[in-house]
C-alpha cells in the first residue's frame, strides 16, 4: 500500500493528528492483508522524516525528483514499514 499526501493544516498540527493518522493507515493495511506501507518526502520534510521513522518506517532509497534536483542535491527519501502477519 502507498501512502501519498498525507498533511495536517498548520492550526492543527502538534496534537498527535499525523501520527494517529498514520497509525490508522498501517492498521487499515495490516487488516486487509498488506504486507508493507511505502511512501515518499524530501529532504526537507525533516518533521515528516522523523514521524515515520517513528512509526515503524525505515529508509529505503533515495532520489532526485528531476535533473535540476539532481544539480542542487534535493533527495527525495523513500520509506517502507513492513507489517508482517500481525502477531
């Protein structure tokens, strides 16, 4: 299962909404038989960096978005949290 945009608007952020947002996900994926979640963020998302590597998620890969990302460095991070069986 991919996890694409998930966001949280500024006024709410610092309650715990992303993180209870993505333990929903992970456990909506593990109900139907998922075997991982995967998803991506920049360099700069270092908030986002943190709440997945939190959750479970471990560093997987890196990429440049385009040849100018490339030209300035701009990583795109690629995440992965396997869920195995549920047990």
């Amino acid at each position: 299962l991919e996890l694409k945009r998930m966001s949280v608007s500024r006024e709410h952020r610092g309650r715990g909404l992303a993180r209870a947002l993505c333990r929903e996900v992970l456990a909506f994926a593990r109900a139907r038989g998922f075997g991982a979640v995967v998803l991506s963020t920049s360099m700069v998302q270092v908030a986002a960096q943190r709440l997945y590597e939190g959750q479970g998620f471990r560093k997987v890969g890196t990429s440049y978005p385009s040849l100018l990302g490339t030209l300035m460095n701009f990583q795109i991070f690629h995440y992965r949290c396997d869920l195995g069986d549920g047990t």
